[in-house]
C-alpha cells in the first residue's frame, strides 16, 4: 500500500511539472531493467501479487471478500510489478478456485443426495453467488469448475439407477443443478451420453424386437425416454443408425450368400468362402434363360424386399435440399383481378440420402452389390401384377441401399434394358421380319419398367436395330447373296427408316458389292434396260451411294459384261453357229444403249462387219422402223463401224 501511495505521489509531481499524458505502463515495464519493477525476478513479481491478493481478502471486514476499493488496490498492484491478465487469471484460480470448488462440491453431494428439494438448490445458489461475487471470479472460471462438479454428479446418479434409467426426481435434480451450474444445456450432452448412452441403446433395441422394425407406437416413447435422459437428438441417432447397421450388415451378407450360391457351383463357393458347402441337389447350372434372354432363377426378391421394408419402416433414408430450380406457377384469374397470369418462383429440390449403406458397411464389394441390383431389378422386371409393381417401386431404394449411385443404378438398368431389347427384338425380327405395334407397346411397357426416358429408350431400340442389321450384312456379304437376297435386306433397312451407309455404316466395299450382285442379273436378263432405268435409281437411293458412285459402278459393270458377250458373240461366229449368237447380239446391243454405244470394245474390222451383217439379217417386222435404226447406230458405234 505504500507502494501504491508513492506511484500516486511520483505521478502527482509530474503533473504538476506539467506532464499531463504519460504512458503509466512505461514506469512499470518488467522487461526493461530501469524500470521500478525490472529488478525484482518474474517468480518474486508472481508471489507478492498472489500474496497481496490473498492479504487483501483476509483484511476485508468479514475476512472473505474483495471489496471494491480492494480490487481497485489489486488492479494497481497487478501493473505495478507488470503482471498480465493471463498471469493475474491465474493467480486469482489458486486463490479463490478451492473456495469456489468446495461450495460446488457440496452444491453436487446435496443436490445428489436422497433428500433432494426446490428449496435445497435455492438456498446452495444463494451460498455459489456469494462467492463468485465476493471474490469477483469470471463467467468462465464458474462454467469451467461447474462442468467439472455436474460430471461428477451424473456420475453419481448414474450409480443409483440400477436399471441404467434414473428417475424423474433425479433428472430434475440434475436439471437444477446443472441451472445452478450456469451451464447451457449443450455442455451437459456429453456426459449425459457417456452415463446413459448405453441405456438409450438398450431400450432402442428392445424397441426394434426380432424383426428389427421400430413400430409406430414405440417411436413416441423412444423420443421421451431420449428427453428425459437429457441426450442430444444427433447423438442418439447416431445411436439408432449404429443399431440399425448390426441389424442389417446380416441381411445384406445373407442375400450376398443366397446370390452366390445361384451363380457358382459347389467347387467354386467352396473355394471362395474356404469351406465345403456339400452337395447342392437344386443347382440346375444353367445360365440366363427364358423368352428374353435374362434369368431369374434362384429368385431372393422376398429376402430383398424384407431388406427395403426394414429400411423403408425404420424411416432411415433421409430428404436434404440439394438446391433449387425455377418454376412457373400459375395465379387463378380471381386472385389477378379477373386475368389468370403466369409468374415464377423457386423450389427447393430434395435429394434422398442413405446414411447406411451395405456398401459403407464394407459388408459386401461393389460387384456383389451391383449383382445383387441387377438381380432385383431382373427379378421385378420378370414378375407381373401386383408385386411386379411393388418391386418397381422399391427399385431404386435398394440401389440406394445398397450404396450405389443414381448413374450406376441407370447404367446397370441400361445394361439389362439392351439385353432384353436386344434378345425381344431378334425374336421378333426373325419371326416377322419388323416390330408391329403390339411388340413397340412391350418395348414401351418394359421401358418404363426400367426407369428409362424416352429418348434412352428411342436411341437402345435403334442401337439394337443397327446391331441385328449389321451382323445380318456380315452373315450375307460372307456367303453368295443373290439379288433377292440383297434386295429383300435393302428393303428391311429401309422399312425401319435406317440408311445402310449413313446409319448402318457398311463399308464402301460392302455396298458396291451389293448393288453389282443386284443389277447384274437384272442386267443380264433384260429387265433393267434403259426404259426401266428408274429401278437403278432405287437401288442407288436405297443402298446411299450417290448417282456419280453407281455410274461409275455401272459403266464398269457394263464394261466388263460387255466384252464377255462379245468373246462369247465371236466363239459362236467361229464355230459356225450364227444361231446362237443371236440373243448375244441383241444383249450386246441393249448394254450399248445404256452408253450411246460407247462400251470401250476392240474388235477388228472383218469380225465387227461380220456381226453387223448379221444383226441386219434379224427379223424386226415386230418393232418400229426408227428404233430398229437406232439399234443399229448403237451397234455400229460399239463395234467400231463408221
């Protein structure tokens, strides 16, 4: 106090030598060894503070309090031999925190006790209050001694309750205690979880029973049996998601088994699981059966439905908004005066969650959690009525279930979707040739079936289409296709709106091949002549070559067959038999028709007028004067004849 009364007597000088603004703290800085305090050790410092401090206490009047013009001297001392508030917190904890402990303690052995009441709290609150205020202590010193003591007190009422569930009476002790422990009710949840966590589960489980579901009138009481322990609602479905994963990790690893045992014969299983599984007189060992080249056998669906039913009940899955969208809403003209208007607003979009999955389990791997989908949705997809449509409908939460995303649940449906399309529509295809209605009305039911869009839908239809078409092109251009044969296929193409170039993508080759194989014969017979030209520009327009390509096609058709029928024309004349090469002649003279005789032929001088000669002898009392010159321009022009 001396001290203090010397500062105040040094400050007072300088003021009035007219130092008015100083920094105080400067005199007193205990890292500069000029300063009135630098000489004394930080050690020594600490203890006369704490000293002083206690002093200060035990002269107050009724020896247990710090008055104010105490605390004021303490606040003076504190900057005098350079203490920080930090160093000063803690000086005051030493000080005054066993005070403050045992009244806390006593708060805690009281208020736990077999004689608990209203009154009790009241008057421990009055005594708690007096010593916080006395000795000046801060909020967080009393929360942090308060959270220390009301652990200790769940502690003990944890030890009294038997059954793991305390009381009534003892929560609303605790209750008040932690009240006058100035706690929040947050800070409690941790040791209310650590004593009665366990209890909570206890209860839980007994609520789930032997088939794992929560019915309805237990959730009530779950929820008040929650309330009443004081747990926190995240934590203890923490709890109930912990519970439900024992109860399903067996499910999910029972079907995987189930699915094993209709896919791999009994060497295999034994294999895999390290065991022998003995004879199994069911296993059939066929592959994918049936109309639609899927199979279902060994169908699990009841125990993969028991699966979404325990998931569905238990009310697992959750909703959480994802974001939002614009929509357009449309206002009633009453509420426009008299004028319906259309206006915009947005929506929250919702995405379904799975917070336990067999695949976050680790119970099963991806491909036996995708197999085990695929037989789902095959085994909805095969089954008719009622429950088809109940599996239709699950399909999506066993996916999700199950741990798989929406893309791979599309792409395993799409998978099954072209196998289905693939096998229908060759059946159908074989069978009649092209889908009728009543087979797009099925390709249309067994869309919807498996989730797909119409355009999913459109695009696999065609996919599958090309495919059929295309290995039916590979199967004919390998063999000898006649020109039926060719045309009948060009046709099918066409009737399905699919172009053999453009849409089929067959080779340059392919296509070449099959319009020589078509127009030859017709060539060679007579029935594609210049007059019935129009039936090349078919072939051409069907097969998607372009009118230059099948002229060029053309002419070296016209070429080669041309000098062929010559050769023939001349073996014939050689031998003497003019008979035969009649029809030669004539056949010569149609192919030059197609070409103003232009046909590329070498022939000598004697053999063409020979040929000529005898074209002039042919009866043509049937055919007009002009076309039976013309005939003879052209034959004149191919042999070479001027």
């Amino acid at each position: 106090l001396d001290a203090i009364e010397a500062k105040l007597a040094c400050f007072a000088v300088l003021q009035l030598s007219g130092l008015e603004d100083f920094d105080e703290s400067r005199f007193f800085d205990p890292r500069n060894s000029n300063s009135a305090c630098g000489f004394i050790d930080e050690v020594d410092r600490t203890k006369m503070y704490s000293i002083f401090l206690a002093r200060s206490v035990r002269n107050s009047d009724g020896g247990d309090e710090l008055t104010d013009d105490m605390y004021d001297d303490v606040k003076e001392v504190q900057g005098m031999l350079g203490i920080a508030d930090a160093e000063a917190q803690v000086e005051f904890r030493k000080c005054f925190g066993p005070s403050l402990s045992k009244e806390l303690q006593i708060a805690v052995f009281e208020v736990t006790g077999d004689d608990y009441t209203p009154a009790l709290v009241e008057n421990l609150k009055t005594k708690i209050d007096g010593v916080i205020k006395n000795y000046r202590l801060p909020e967080d010193m009393v929360k942090e001694y308060g959270a220390s003591n009301y652990n200790k007190a769940v502690e003990i009422v944890n030890q009294k309750s038997p059954s793991g569930i305390p009381s009534e009476e003892q929560m609303e002790a605790l209750d008040k205690l932690r009240e006058l422990l100035q706690l929040e009710k947050e800070a409690t949840f941790a040791p209310h979880m650590q004593s009665f966590g366990s209890a909570y589960r206890t209860g839980l489980l007994e609520a789930m029973s032997g088939t794992g579901v929560i019915r309805p009138e237990f959730r009530a009481p779950l929820d008040d049996l929650r309330d009443r322990l004081g747990l926190p609602e995240e934590a203890t479905k923490k709890v109930f998601l912990e519970a439900v994963e024992e109860k399903m990790v067996p499910m999910v690893e029972f079907l995987a088994t189930e699915l094993e045992r209709t896919m791999l014969t009994q060497q295999q299983l034994a294999q895999k699981k390290g065991k022998d599984f003995g004879e199994d007189m069911f296993k059939s060992g066929r592959g994918a059966s049936g109309r639609l080249g899927i199979g279902a056998e060994g169908n699990i669906m009841t125990d993969c439905m028991n699966l979404v039913d325990f998931y569905v009940e238990n009310d697992i899955a959750e909703e959480k908004e994802v974001g939002k969208k614009t929509v357009e809403k449309k206002v009633p003209a009453e509420e426009e005066g008299g004028e319906e208007k259309t206006v915009t607003e947005e929506v929250p979009v919702f995405e379904t969650t799975y917070p336990i999955t067999a695949l976050g389990s680790e119970c099963i791997e991806v491909e036996m959690a995708e197999l085990l989908y695929r037989q789902f949705v095959v085994g909805g997809f095969t089954t008719q009525g009622p429950q088809g449509q109940r599996y239709e409908a699950a399909k999506a939460t066993f996916g999700g279930i199950l741990g798989l995303t929406s893309e791979k649940m599309e792409e395993i449906g799409g998978s099954i979707g072209e196998t289905v399309y693939e096998n229908f529509i060759s059946n159908a295809m074989a069978t009649k040739g092209q889908l009728d209605q009543q087979d797009m009305m099925f390709l249309a039911n067994i869309q919807s079936k498996l989730g797909l869009t119409a355009e999913q839908g459109e695009k696999m239809l065609l996919d599958v289409q090309k495919k059929i078409l295309n290995d039916e092109a590979n199967a004919l251009m390998g063999g000898e296709p006649s020109a039926a044969d060719i045309k009948a296929y060009r046709e099918k193409c066409n009737s399905m709106g699919l172009e053999l170039g453009e849409d089929l993508e067959l080779s340059k080759s392919y296509l070449t091949r099959m319009f020589e194989t078509e127009v030859i014969p017709g060539l060679m017979n007579g029935e594609i002549t210049v007059e019935s030209a129009g039936l090349l520009t078919e072939i051409q327009e069907s097969l998607g070559l372009t009118p230059e390509e099948c002229e060029e096609i053309f002419e070296g058709i016209l070429d080669k067959r041309a000098s062929v029928v010559l050769t023939n024309i001349k073996a014939e004349l050689l031998r003497g038999r003019e008979e035969n090469a009649t029809d030669l002649i004539k056949k010569l003279v149609r192919f030059a028709s197609f070409v103003d005789g232009e046909l590329g032929l070498e022939v000598d001088e004697a053999a063409a007028y020979q040929i000529f000669n005898l074209y002039e002898k042919f009866d043509f009392s049937d055919e007009e004067e002009s076309t039976v010159e013309a005939s003879k321009n052209l034959l004149k022009v191919a042999l070479g004849i001027s």
